[in-house]
C-alpha cells in the first residue's frame, strides 16, 4: 500500500502563496495519475488539479487556473502544488490523491490552507 503525507498548509493573507507537498511512502508503484482536491466547510469535495503520470498533462479546476500550479518530483516522490495569489475562498482542507490503477487508489490525511481577508 502506498501513503500519502501532506505538507505546507497554513495561514496567508490574501494575495500570498503557499506550497503544499504530498510526499509517497510504502509500496511505492508508478501511479496512473496524482491530483489535488480541496473541501471547504459545507461544501463537498472537489478537484484542483491533476498531473497525468503517462504524459505529465495537467488539468486545472477554473477557478484556479493561472494562480496554482501542479508538479511532480519522481525522484523524491513527491507531488507539489504551488498557490500563487491565494483568495478567501481558497480556505480549504486540501488532500491529495493518487490514482494507481486497476482499482487501487488512496488519499492523504489533508493539510488545512486559510487566506484571510
């Protein structure tokens, strides 16, 4: 099985940045792709964004695109998303996710980001 660990959460004013890791250990195996979601209070959990293994295709939620940027680190095995121009309604638990194939996918434990006004 393979662990997700999130990092890099924290406090920021609105129009600042912040960079979250998610770092891979266990049984680690080639993921088919790895994503970013975010759940504020009341709201469901939704899809930043996305970064296929295959390819290395990135995919962006609308209201984030141009601010925040999906990479990945193979050598570490380590996934980034960098938030650039952060706004309050960017207050969420942010998770990672990793999708590994035939069936298997996992979740880590969220890393909590809050932009005040």
């Amino acid at each position: 099985q393979v662990q997700l660990v999130e990092s890099g959460g924290g406090l920021v004013q609105a129009g600042g940045s912040l960079e979250l890791s998610c770092a891979a250990s266990g049984s680690i195996f080639v993921s088919n792709a790895m994503a970013w979601y975010r759940q504020a209070p009341g709201n469901q959990r939704e899809l930043v964004a996305r970064i296929s293994t295959s390819d290395g295709n990135t995919d962006y939620a609308n209201s984030v695109k141009g601010r925040f940027t999906i990479s990945r680190d193979n050598a570490k095995n380590t996934l980034y998303l960098r938030m650039n121009n952060l706004k309050p309604e960017d207050t969420a638990v942010y998770y990672c996710y990793g999708d590994y194939g035939m069936g298997y996918s996992t979740w880590g434990q969220g890393t909590q980001v809050t932009v005040s006004s």
